[in-house]
C-alpha cells in the first residue's frame, strides 16, 4: 500500500511529503522553544522550512533527470525520514542552509556525464560550493567532487581545470566587496576556522555518537550490496553512484572533523538516499518491501519522540 503510494512521482507524493515534514518540523521547534516567543523565531523557521522542502524537491530532480533511481518518490520520503530521525540536527541552521546549495553544486556535477557545456557546469558546481562554504566553512572540500569529475569525463581540456578556481574566485571576491563596504571583512579569518574535531577531543564518541555511527555503518553496508548488485549493469549508471558514493565519504568525513554537538550529518542523507532507494528498488517481494518501509518510518517517528523527551 505504502510502497505502490511512493512509486510513483505524482504531485500528490509532494503533497503529501510536505504535509509531512511540515508537522514534524514545527512540533520540533515548539519542544525546542525554550522560552522564547514564537513570533521571533518564526520568519527565521519558515525560511528554514522553505529550504528543507526546497530540497526535497531538488533531489527529486536531481534522481530524475540524472537517472540515478528509478521513476519514484522512495529517495525523497527516504530524505524526509532522515530529517525526522535526525531531527537534533536541524538546530544547524548553517548546515541546512549549505546543503541547499551543496545539492544544486551535486546536480550540476552529476549532469557533466553529457558532456554537453561542461565548461558552464563545472563554473556552476564550483560557484554553488563557494557560496555553501560561506555558510559552514568545510563545505569547501567539496570541490574535490568537481576535479574527479574533470578527471573522470574530460580531463585532456586544460581549461576545465582552471575553471573551478574561476567560479570559487567570483564568489569570494563578491564576498570581499559587500564585507569591504560594511567594515566586517574579519568575517573570513572568523568563518573558515577548519576545526578539526576528531583530533581535539579526548572521546572519539564526542565526534561521533551511537546514532551517527550506526547510520553511518548501515549506508555503507547498503551502498555495497548496490554496487555488488550493479556490477553488471551498463557502465553509465555505476559511475554515476560512484560519484555519489564520493559524496556520501566527503560528507562522512567531514562528520568525523566536527564535535557531535555540530555534526554535519545532514550533508549526506542525499547520497545514503540514493542507495537506499536503489537497494529498495531491488527487493522482488513486495510484501517485505511494505514490512521495510514501514519499519523505516516507525524507526523514524520514534527516534523523533526520544529526542523530544
């Protein structure tokens, strides 16, 4: 029932999704007042909530038009599960609004596979990636995303190697003028900190707690039994997951730099999606494929609760 709803792509699966993270996200933030008057944080929430569901949406496309899943809803509501699971999270305002354009960088980077303007693609990618690391200073590591993908589709043009530095130089120096005018240019030196959290503190689980390691364990074995699935698939598809796969290790890494109390965990739910899917995708039995989803979304809904308690 759950699983024939979600395969399918229609506006009511957004609809729905919507709704969904909507009434968790709020309940979330009415737990996590402390205090507080509604009305201030409001306009700050809504923008915040624009951005999840603007980004629901951009994996949508992304898994569409780069054919990294199949024709469904799975890696969106996957995506909106791990909101819900890792709801503590969302408390990250600059993470979420990094991983929003972190997955415009991806879906740009992902359609270099055409080989068609990759030139522009390439300015795109690194461009969006220079604007997320104004908002979390890491997310500049990235970029090694957009030099594989040169490496991987066009490396004899000289000029795409160049490229990237261009887009990441217009930003930085747009971001140079505005500080300049208003006098606040100690911004960069404050911002791009790179602390390095798994060499700073004494516990390896106050970089990474039980929940994290856990999910991080499970995407992995998921993302192996995909690949071993797909060995023998055409080759097109297998480079593109492994592109993804790059930014699910990116991403993990970058976890393992951050204290727990500001992990980054968000910055891979679109890869661990992707696989996720595809291994969903896999199962012949639809009955262990409703057992599945609907597991997956009570895990959710009670992971959610313990946070509230």
């Amino acid at each position: 029932m759950i699983s024939s709803f979600f395969g399918k792509t229609k506006p009511i699966n957004y609809i729905v999704l919507a709704i969904f993270l909507f009434l968790f996200y709020f309940t979330n933030l009415f737990f996590q007042l402390n205090g507080q008057k509604i009305n201030q944080v409001i306009p700050l929430e809504l923008l915040l909530f624009s951005v999840l569901l603007f980004s629901v949406f951009i994996i949508n496309q992304i898994v569409r038009t780069e054919k990294a899943t199949e024709s469904n809803s799975y890696t969106m509501l996957f995506f909106v599960l791990m909101i819900v699971t890792f709801s503590d999270e969302l408390v990250l305002r600059y993470v979420d609004f990094a991983n929003f354009f972190l997955l415009l960088a991806f879906w740009r980077i992902l359609s270099i596979k055409s080989t068609r303007n990759v030139k522009h693609k390439i300015f795109d990618a690194s461009l969006l990636i220079a604007i997320a690391s104004l908002f979390y200073d890491w997310a500049i590591a990235f970029m090694l995303l957009v030099f594989f993908v040169i490496g991987v589709y066009d490396r004899k043009t000289l000029k795409n190697w160049l490229v990237p530095f261009l887009g990441m130089a217009t930003i930085f120096i747009l971001s140079f003028t505005v500080l300049k005018l208003k006098g606040t240019l100690n911004f960069f030196e404050d911002h791009y900190q790179f602390s390095l959290g798994l060499f700073t503190t004494r516990s390896f689980f106050q970089v990474l707690n039980i929940k994290t390691l856990i999910y991080l364990i499970l995407s992995v074995m998921v993302s192996m039994v995909v690949f071993v699935r797909l060995r023998n698939v055409s080759g097109g598809k297998l480079l593109l997951l492994r592109i993804v796969f790059l930014i699910f290790l990116l991403g993990t890494t970058l976890i393992l730099f951050t204290p727990a109390d500001a992990s980054p965990v968000l910055l891979t739910f679109f890869p661990s999606a992707v696989f996720l899917t595809n291994y969903f995708e896999g199962i012949k039995k639809r009955k262990f494929q409703e057992v599945m989803l609907i597991g997956c979304m009570v895990l959710a809904c009670t992971l959610f609760v313990f946070h509230l308690n």
